[in-house]
C-alpha cells in the first residue's frame, strides 16, 4: 500500500509531492521537502507530523512555522 503527502499554498496551488509506502514515518518524509516557501509560511499537518525540535529549526531557521 502506498501513500502520498501533498505540500500546497493556501490558495490550493500544489507545490511538491512525494509518493512513499504507506508505512513511511511522515516526519521523515516532511524532512525530504525541498521547503522553499516565503519567510513566515505555515505548514498544517495532522499530529503524525510532531517533532518539536524540527519544529524549532524551521522556525529558528528560515521562520517557517510547522503546526500539526
């Protein structure tokens, strides 16, 4: 079985995917994005996508703001 995670603009423009197995961890998968968003972007995802420190880099980083 297979799964795919969509990142897309608020206005329901697809930006990136990636295809993986259904059991892929999606905080790893998160990680593969090529996440080049304007400073202040916010990413949505379900409570899978929880990791507090990835959380911290991307806001630190390139203020990027994850929120699951």
């Amino acid at each position: 079985m297979q799964k795919f995670q969509l990142l897309i603009r608020i206005i329901i423009q697809p930006i990136e995917f990636i295809l993986c197995l259904y059991l892929a961890n999606d905080c790893k998968i998160l990680k593969e994005f090529n996440l080049e968003l304007p400073e202040g972007s916010i990413i949505y995802g379900d409570k899978a996508y929880n990791d507090y420190e990835y959380e911290d880099i991307l806001k630190e980083a390139v203020n990027i703001f994850l929120k699951p």
